[in-house]
C-alpha cells in the first residue's frame, strides 16, 4: 500500500500526516516543538536538534501506528520544518528521518513553503507565515524558491509581538509614548498592580516570568482593533517590516511586481484584527499592485500533504486538495493565539 507522509514542525507544535495515495488521510499524531534551534533538551537529550527529533519520531510513529501503515509503505515523506535555514539543517533531517525508513524519498524544507501548496493554483507566490515565529516564503512556476531564514530576525512572530507590546507599555508608563489602553490589559492579564511589577515579572534573577510574551499578543490585537493608537503603531509598524521582507522575498524568485498570490498563514493572522494582515498587503502592493491576498482555511500541513503527492507522481489538482482537506481529522484543524 502506497502512502506518503507530511511533518509540519514549528516552535510551538509538530503535526504528522499520512495520506493514501488518493489523498485521503490515515492517520495524524501531534506533538511538541520540532525546531532544531529551539526545542528545549529534556531527558538526558544534549542538544536541541536530538529534543526536536526525538519529538518528531515519536509524533510520526504515532501518526503511523493510527493509520495502522508501516514506514516501508511510504512513498515519499516531507518535512516542513521551522530550523531549515541552511543547507546542513536539511542535511540534518534528510539523514536522520531515512536512517528510520520514514520514506523511500525524503525532502526537507523551511516551513514557509508548504503552505503555497494547498492556498495557490501551481504552489506559486509568496507565503507569510506568522505563529509563534515568522517565516517568508516564495516560489516561482519554474520551481525556484527562497525562504527567509535569518534574514528576518528583525521581524517574527507573536513571542516578537508580545515583546514588542511590553516595550510600548513600558514606554508609556515613561511618558515616552501616549497613555494606551494596552497598560490596563496587560495589568488585569498578570495581576499585577503597576508596570514596574510588569518590569520586574520579565527581568528579575529569582524566577521566571509566569508567561511567555507570545500569550500578549492577543491583547495587542485587540487594542488595536479598538483603535488604540499605540497597540496600532506598534502592530502596522511590524506588518510594515513583514512586507518588505515578503516584497524581498517576491524580488528573489523573479515574481516582484507580476500578478501573485499573497498567502499570510499562522496563528497571528487568526485573530479578529486586520490590521497586521493590511500593512503587509499595503506594502507588497508597493512594488507588486496586483498581489492579491489568500488567507488559508487550512493548517499549512495540509500543503505538505499535497506536495508529498505531487512527488510521488499524483496529479496536485483541486480534486486531490479538496479530498486532503475533507478529510483532515477534527483534532488538526487551524489554532488561533494563545490566551
């Protein structure tokens, strides 16, 4: 029996699919953080890049034992991994998922790429993935890709926008910047009575703070739906940033200023709010006026699903895309922010 495999593995989670070869899936397992660079070393595990994959292994045996499929019946296996930013880290999962049989074929790949494959007609266009980091991705129809790795370690995802919230609060607690409605939130989130105990929770020799700043970008957003001025700067200021990352990344593969698809994937983009999602868009359609916006109704891992086939020789057309997402299982659906 013929089937492939898709590993989509971020920073906050790891999810495995495998699909028969008319693109129904047959089993899914999700697991912890997947990033080389990241994962945090437990159980007698020295380095990151063993903690990522060991979750990975063990997240892929999981999705293989619930679609009752060994690994010597895939196919071709991808990975879509946060932490592919060099050569030697696709090196790195290439070599360690075939010494386990987990494909006859395995291709890893930065996770801004897979999601072009189930949001665009030809997995074409620029892809701005944005959850717990960010990645940019883009793709041309004659196969030529860039990802944007370190080139955009000023600019990531929500831990970067929680962050960011906290150095606006801070500020106006200064009177650098205006009184905003974000200091009352942030204060009412961790209990506290005053932005000095704000200070203090985030940078102190005693104890960690309680929250990650990634669990604070909800309330960004929202403030700046709500028109707060500072929560806005702050939000269209990085949208502004992500833009020109996805314009380079646009100019890299040959597309900037051609009609393409703009995919913005990741948890971020979930929320109520547009206005990150309109500063990117603004300033893509700067050199690129006739980019058009995608919005995925899909995990990205469903993109890996459909490129994996597309590799082992199944037509990728709307029909195959529709059957992978119909029968995605309800526990691998999109996640919103944490709150």
């Amino acid at each position: 029996m013929g089937c492939v495999l898709a590993v989509d593995g971020g920073n906050t989670k790891t999810i495995a699919l495998v699909a028969a070869l008319d693109g129904t899936i047959m089993g899914a397992a999700r697991g912890g953080c997947g990033d080389i660079y990241n994962a945090v070393p437990l159980d007698g595990l020295a380095t990151a890049a063993a903690a990522a994959r060991a979750t990975v292994e063990a997240t892929i045996v999981a999705a293989l034992r619930a679609g009752n499929v060994a690994p010597a019946d895939l196919e071709v296996a991808v990975f879509n991994m946060a932490g592919v930013d060099w050569p030697e880290d696709a090196v790195y999962w290439h070599d360690a998922m075939t010494e386990r049989g987990f494909g006859r074929r395995v291709i890893a790949q930065n996770d801004a790429l897979g999601v072009l494959y189930a949001a665009t007609p030809g997995a074409t266009g620029v892809s701005v993935v944005v959850g717990t980091g960010a990645a940019t991705g883009a793709r041309a129809a004659n196969g030529r890709v860039w990802h944007s790795s370190f080139w955009q370690d000023e600019a990531h995802g929500s831990m970067h926008l929680g962050q960011k919230l906290l150095f606006a609060v801070y500020r106006s607690a200064l009177g650098i910047e205006p009184p905003t409605s974000l200091t009352a939130r942030v204060l009412e989130f961790l209990g506290v009575p005053s932005v000095e105990d704000v200070l203090h929770l985030f940078h102190n020799r005693q104890r960690p703070a309680p929250v990650t700043p990634d669990r604070l970008t909800a309330i960004l957003l929202d403030e700046a739906e709500r028109g707060d001025e500072v929560a806005l700067r702050v939000v269209r200021d990085h949208g502004a940033t992500l833009g020109n990352i996805a314009m380079a990344a646009a100019r890299q593969v040959g597309l900037d200023g051609a009609s393409f698809p703009l995919v913005l994937a990741g948890g971020v983009f979930r929320h109520s709010s547009s206005a990150l999602a309109d500063a990117i868009v603004a300033r893509v359609r700067i050199t690129s006026p006739d980019a058009w916006l995608v919005r995925p109704l899909v995990e990205p891992v469903a993109g890996v699903v459909v490129q994996a086939l597309a590799l082992a020789g199944v037509i990728a057309d709307e029909r195959l895309r529709d059957r992978v997402i119909s029968t995605l299982p309800a526990d691998v659906t999109l996640a919103g922010l944490p709150t």
